[in-house]
C-alpha cells in the first residue's frame, strides 16, 4: 500500500500509485455509505428481515473485493475524518450526513473505529450490526466489545480503541475552526433533514425541535468565531437534497445579517430559527413537482404559490408554540411577500412585512440564484445576482439590509474563482474588511496548471519596492469551464 495519506502529505506518487489510491477512495466511500445503510436499516427492522440481511450482503460483496487486495479493512475516526486502513477518505457532499453517522456511532460505543477480515461471514455482520444500533446498548469501548463478541464466537470483527492523548496527540482544541464549523453546518443539515423529512411523512408534532434550537445556537457561535468558515460551506452544491441544504445556507447568511445588525443573540436565535424552516410549507408540496428536472409551467407555479400558507400552519402543527415558532411562522408566511407589497400570498391589506421576513427573502433569492435549482443546474454568476438584486431595491428588498448582505458576502464572495493577471485560478476564502476588491485567496492552479498544494494568499499584499500589488484580480470566471470541484477544496481544507 502507498504511504499513509500520501496525498494529502504532499509525496510524489507515481501514476500507478494515484489510480490504486483513487480506486481506495472509491471504495472506502462506498464501503462507509453501506455501513451507515446497515446501521440505520438495522435500527428500524429485526435481524430477519429481508431489507436488513439484503443490505448486509451488499456490505458484504463491497468486503469481498476491498478484501482481494488487503488483509484486513478498518473504517476509523481521526480527528472528525474517517479513514480506510492508513488513507484519509474524500467525504463528497452526498456523503456527509452518513460519515457524521459513523463518526457519532462510533463515539456512542467509545470506540475509534471497526475492523473487517477477509475472512468476514454473513452472520458475523447480522449479530454485530444488530447490537450496536440498539438503545440501551450496555457493552462499551474496544475492550469490552471484542470480549463481548468473542464469547459469542465473532472472530472476524474487531473494534478498535479510541485515540487518547497519551497516543502522541498534543494537548490541542479536538477540532480546527474550520472543521468545527463543517461538523456544526452537516449537523444542522441533518436536523432540517430530519424535520421536514419526518413530518412530510408523518404530519405530526416533531421530537427535533430542540434538536433544532441547538443546532441555531451552533451556526450562531460558528459564525461569531469565524464567518469565512461558515459562509465557504454555502457554495457547496447537492441537488438530491436542495431544500435541506438551500435551507441551511438561508439560516447561516440570515444570521450572519443579524449579527451586522446588532441583534441580541436571543433574536439571532428567533431569526436563524426562522430561516432554518422558511420553506417547511414545501413538506406538503407532492415530492415529484420539488424534484422535476424540468422548468415549472403554470400550474406548477400556482401549486409551489401555496407553500408559503403551508408553512405557517404546517409549523403550527409541527412544533410547540413559543416565540421561535409565532417567528417562524410569520416568516413562513411572508417570505415571497415583496417590501412594496408585491409577491405571494395576497392578502387584501396593506402591512409592512415583518424583519425576519425581509432578511430571509433578501438571503433566500441570493442563495436560490447562487446555488441553481434542481431544475437548472447552472447557477447564475454571482455578480449577475447581485447587480440584478441592486436593480430591485425598493421593490423587491429592502435596500439597507441588501446592502449590509453584500457587505457580507463582499464583491467577490467565499467559494467565488478568480483568473488573476498572473495567470492564476484562485478561490476567494475570505474577505477583506479593509478591501472588499481584494480577498484573501486560495491558489489553485497557474500557467501549469492544478497544483498538488494549494496555499493561502493576501490579494491585499504589496511590492513597495516596484510600488505595485504582486496579484491583481483579472475577472471571475466559472468553475465548471475549468474543471474544478470548489467542495473538493472546502471539504478537504
């Protein structure tokens, strides 16, 4: 096997050592995904149902031919990343919520991780997967565990111990900044997932929201310690759940607004809330019409209309009634209502729309034309949107809070790439407060093209002895016509 993690140590690998390490990922990708599938179908169903032991084989021919060329297969936990044996997995988007499933469980059971042999039987899987899942587990951590199943005669799995500190880790924060702000957005992405997902099923009163104020006070923390972090994880794109995702982006640019506003954290709170379920009225829109692939025709348009009445009673039935709930009803309710009276629903009396409805319409358009719809998967270029939205104040928005967004998100925004004049691809990672035309910067590629190892540059830096700046910004330019994956860079930074 290659080196451990060598691609992200920055050796030299050979071409053949790149395709074996691309297929491991690969792989492990796919291994990691059908053990979350197990895990979850495991927790719903006993050891003899069809739908259980089916998934169980999957895992089990995916073991098979990881195990052709390995002894033994391990899926841990380092440091919020999941490993297969000594290489770090790529965690893609759509594969998020099942990696935060693996790493949860195998904190729940104090353990680092679970180890296959080649050697792995059916039943082997059936009685472990079944244990593992159940809530009043009693058996914990490596030691414990491995006892427990060797007395039943299981052999071929193993757990393995949590990491202490003693095992040469300094004595740091657990999580960067960075990674602490992605396990916070993936976290709200699986509540919002869960809640509107579980009443448009169910249509009742929902066990999440707690789970769901919790999450808001994650995003606002996250955001007060370091917006840029927050703010890069909005561009990341995934289709099969845009509504999950649109509406976690809303929440986050929501209450990044709030907070240049002066608001308390209790009304950050009320607001994020709000946002996090503007469009919960979409949990009684036929899930075929949200998914068509096609542009709507009228009578699309005419159905999606009603979403905004579904909501605020939608949420009326979901949760329990306080202040986030009144809050987010309101806002349900009027966030297509435009500052000029404009927009849907119609209600036959003139009332100025509420702020929080204000804030998430204004943050709501910007991310539904930013991130492309299921629809169209070709976003509109950001400085479109914005020139677009300047052209709409005062009818549209209200223009003081657009204006304190696009001091937010700046002229270029995070997860914008730049054609520099020197020749460069760059992705924006921050903005300038001082400079709003000149961000700091991720190199991606130059003349030669991609770059092994990106780095982190100040657009803002100055040659006082040619009395120029080193980089100038040349123009935007999109990243689908250059090949590059922005989520690549944001989840792996």
């Amino acid at each position: 096997m290659t080196q451990p993690d060598a691609v992200n140590s920055g050796v030299q690998l050979s071409d053949a050592e790149k395709r074996e390490i691309a297929n491991l990922q690969a792989l492990g990708r796919d291994l990691a995904t059908q053990l979350y599938v197990c895990l979850k179908t495991a927790s719903f169903y006993d050891p003899r149902n069809d739908n259980f032991r089916k998934q169980i084989s999957k895992f089990l021919d995916l073991l098979n031919v990881a195990t052709d060329h390995e002894s033994h297969l391990a899926i841990t936990d380092v440091d919020g990343y999941l490993f297969l044996n000594d290489q770090r997995l790529k965690i893609k988007l759509d594969g998020y919520l099942a990696a935060k499933y693996l790493q949860s469980s195998f904190e729940n059971l104090a353990v680092a991780g679970i180890e296959f042999s080649l050697k792995t039987e059916f039943e082997e899987l059936e009685k472990v997967f079944a244990y593992i899942v159940r809530s009043d587990i009693k058996v914990r951590n490596a030691d414990n565990l491995n006892a427990y199943f060797n007395e039943l005669g299981i052999r071929n799995i193993k757990f393995i111990p949590a990491l202490t500190m003693d095992d040469g880790r300094e004595d740091e924060d657990d999580e960067t900044e960075r990674t602490s702000a992605k396990k916070t957005f993936f976290q709200a992405l699986s509540v919002v997932q869960q809640v509107m997902g579980g009443f448009a099923q169910q249509k009742k009163r929902n066990t999440n929201f707690f789970k769901a104020k919790r999450a808001i006070h994650g995003i606002i923390d996250e955001i007060i310690k370091n917006e840029s972090y927050m703010l890069e994880l909005t561009v990341l794109r995934n289709y099969d759940q845009y509504t999950y995702k649109h509406s976690v982006n809303v929440s986050v640019f929501a209450v990044a607004l709030g907070i240049r506003l002066g608001l308390s954290k209790a009304r950050l709170a009320e607001l994020g809330f709000a946002a996090l379920f503007h469009d919960f009225g979409k949990t009684r829109i036929p899930i075929d019409l949200l998914n068509k692939p096609e542009r709507f025709n009228t009578l699309d348009w005419s159905k999606m209309h009603e979403h905004p009445v579904y909501g605020a009673k939608a949420l009326a039935q979901a949760f329990p009634m306080d202040s986030h709930t009144a809050r987010a009803m309101i806002v349900a309710f009027e966030h297509h209502k435009n500052v000029d009276g404009t927009g849907y629903p119609y209600i036959n009396r003139t009332r100025q729309v509420n702020l929080y409805s204000r804030i998430v319409a204004l943050c709501d358009f910007f991310d539904a034309l930013t991130s492309g719809r299921v629809y169209s998967k070709n976003p509109t270029p950001i400085d479109e949107v914005i020139t677009q939205m300047i052209k709409q104040a005062k009818v549209k928005f209200d223009p003081y809070l657009l204006k304190v967004l696009i001091n937010i998100i700046g002229i270029y925004p995070v997860g914008s790439i730049l054609l520099l004049d020197t020749g460069e691809l760059a992705l924006v990672v921050a903005n300038n407060v001082n400079d709003i035309y000149r961000p700091d910067v991720r190199i991606l590629a130059d003349t030669m093209g991609k770059k092994e190892q990106t780095y982190v540059v100040q657009l803002a830096e100055y040659d006082k002895e040619n009395e120029k700046y080193i980089r100038n910004i040349s123009h935007l330019v999109d990243p689908d016509k250059y090949g590059i994956d922005i989520s690549q860079y944001i989840l792996e930074s």
